[in-house]
C-alpha cells in the first residue's frame, strides 16, 4: 500500500503524484506566490512543467485528475462530486479519496451587478434568505451522487480490541492530586481547629 497522501508536504514528498494548480483562482495564486515549504516545491514544479500542472480548463483538470497521478486543491463540493462521478465510472471502485481541510481562508463568490441597480436588495435579501435557511448547502449536498463508501469514516468500536486496557498507572496522577487536595483540606481543617481552641481559651483566661 502506498503511504496516503492528506497533506502539501505528503504530495512534494511523493514521486508519483504531482499538484496541479489553478493560477486564476486565489488558492493557486497564493500557491505560486509562496517564498518556503512545500508549497513552494510545488509551485517550483508546477512551472516547470505548466502545460501538466498549471491548467485553467476545468475539464482538462478532471481528465488529468482521472489518470490517478495527480492531486487538487479545490472547494470541497467539487471533490465530492469527482470522487462520486469517478466511483460509478470506475465500476463501484474507490480511486480517489478527500484530504483534510486545507489551510486556507474560506473562499466566497459575488454576483456582479451595476452599482445602485434597483435589483441589489432584492438579491442580497434573497441570497441571505437561502443561505440562512440552509437551501443552498442543501441543494449542493443533493446535487453530490451518493457516493458513501468513498467517504466511509472508521467506526471507533472497530478500533477498541486493538486499544490497550487502561491500568492502575495512567490513574497516578488523578489518585496523587486527589492526595494533595485532602491533605492540604485536612491541613486547613486542623488550623482551623487549634485555632478555634487558642481563641476560646485566651477568652475563657480573661474572664
């Protein structure tokens, strides 16, 4: 089995799997823009050879992208929807798999309308309407093929047998601090009560 790939450095440090960047996209922008890292390893490799690695066709990408040699940073509704189109091209077979999310800042769109224009309330009020009442995540998420067996997460109580039995020695320390805490209340407690005693008997020496 391959070592599997969740990360930039993971896909730098790979010989058979290669990053294609999308320059016109702020993602890649800020990909090709890099001065360290991996991010600057692949952009490095992403120019020298941009008819592979730099593309800005989307269908050019997906043909790429189904080969199995390369790796996509984009919006996580078009990977699911890859993956989901491949698993029914490729007979009910997982090719692909999703990474963890990436560490950029949330991407957004606009729509583009003339300043002033008499339809702009009309539109925000409506966008937010949408978006407010969870229409268009729910649109997007119906719009994605089934494709659950690509997207399975593992069952916690598959893992248990292979976990190691608590013992009395990962107890220690709540058994020591639990020791301090009575010690140190007994400690209190004592004061309190020679004290009380001193007190009563200097009063009982003055009467």
């Amino acid at each position: 089995m391959k070592p599997q790939i969740n990360t930039f450095e993971d896909v730098a440090a790979s010989n058979d799997v290669s990053l294609i960047i999308k320059p016109d996209v702020i993602i890649g922008q800020q990909m090709l823009a890099a001065k360290s890292g991996a991010l600057k390893t692949l952009a490095d490799q992403a120019r020298r050879y941009p008819a592979d690695l730099l593309l800005k066709d989307q269908a050019t990408t997906d043909i790429q992208l189904g080969t199995g040699r390369y790796a996509y940073a984009w919006i996580q509704s078009y990977c699911k929807f890859f993956i989901a189109r491949q698993l029914k091209k490729d007979g009910n077979i997982c090719r692909f798999q999703m990474s963890d999310p990436l560490p950029f800042q949330a991407a957004f769109f606009s729509i583009v309308l003339q300043k002033d224009s008499k339809y702009n309330s009309a539109f925000n009020d409506a966008l937010m309407l949408l978006w407010e009442s969870g229409q268009l995540p729910f649109w997007v998420k119906n719009d994605v093929p089934p494709a659950r067996k690509c997207f399975a997460q593992s069952n916690p109580r598959r893992n248990l047998s292979r976990q190691v039995p608590i013992q009395l020695k990962d107890l220690m320390s709540a058994f020591f601090i639990l020791g301090i805490g009575l010690g140190l209340s007994t400690l209190a407690f004592l004061s309190e009560k020679i004290n009380h005693f001193k007190t009563r008997r200097s009063a009982v020496i003055s009467c």
